[in-house]
C-alpha cells in the first residue's frame, strides 16, 4: 500500500545538505515512490503515470516533450490503475496532460474501471501533444485503502497524452 509520510524540517537557512536515513530494521525495509519539499504541509500521493499497476488499451513511451515516460495512445474506454491507495482525506486529484482537442474527460473510480465514480476532469486543448497543463479536480470524500482507476472517456482515437498523477490530502 502507498501512503504519504510528511515531516518537518525546521532551523534551516541558506543551502544545506540532506540525507534520508532509513532505520528500523534489516534487508528491504520499504519501496520510495518519491519525495518533494514544499512550503506547505499537505501530504500528497504522486506518480508518473507510466508507473501504473495494472491498464487496458494505452501504451507506455519515452518520448516525453517534457523528459521521461508518458501515457500515450489513449482511446474512449482505455484505463489505467493504481493499487492500493490511502484515501483518507483525500480532496484533489490533479493530472498533467498534453491535447490537441477539448471536451474528453478522465473519470477517476476506485476498486475497478466502473467502480465508485469520485470526480471528473475535463480534459482541454492544451494547445499540442507538446504543450502541458496541469488539470485539478476535486474528489468525493472517500475512506480507506482502494485501488485507484483513471477512465478514459471522450471521441476519437489518441485523445491525449498523459505524464503524472498527484493526489493531495
């Protein structure tokens, strides 16, 4: 299961050094997703959307306008899951995504591609399969550990491409 951990770091000025030192036991202790800094003090789940557990009719590249991997070759019915997700107090989801049409739209469900419908986002031109945009939507309330699914719906053939997820508590 992948849960956020946040801490705080306090006392600090200027540039420094800092080292993650992971303690508690022998062998593998855990798997790192990620980690970020921020000013603020919301936790957040957050993965390259290639880094799905489990998707049906998209196709994973590495030709990334933006460096890296991204979801390509999405279609009306494609999806792609994440497992075993902490959802408590989770209230945003935000995609990134490249189009060159408007009016598609990624269903966000949880346990299965027509699981419990927790929010929409609307998928605008962005102005290219080049161009980026950063499309948040707010979630349903929603309680324990579940696998996240992203549905996508909309006309035509390679809709739009995506690069990351992030899930904000």
């Amino acid at each position: 299961m992948w849960k956020p951990v946040t801490c705080s770091i306090t006392n600090t000025t200027g540039t420094r050094d800092i080292y993650l030192v992971f303690t508690g036991g022998t062998g593998e202790l855990f798997e790192l997703l990620n980690f970020r800094f921020s000013q603020y003090s919301t936790p957040y789940f957050y993965s390259l959307a290639t880094g799905y557990s489990s998707g049906s009719g998209v196709t994973k590249k590495t030709n990334c306008s933006e460096g890296g991997k991204k979801v390509s070759n999405i279609d009306p019915g494609d999806w792609i899951a994440f497992n075993s997700i902490a959802m408590d107090n989770a209230f945003l989801v935000t995609t990134r995504v490249a189009s060159s049409t408007s009016g598609n739209t990624i269903e966000i469900r949880t346990d299965s591609n027509t699981g419990t419908l927790i929010g929409t986002i609307t998928v605008q031109n962005t102005g290219g399969t080049t161009s980026w945009v950063n499309h948040p939507t707010g979630i349903s309330a929603t309680t324990g550990t579940h696998d996240l699914y992203f549905v996508f719906n909309g006309t035509g053939s390679n809709m739009f491409d995506l690069n990351w997820i992030t899930l904000e508590y």
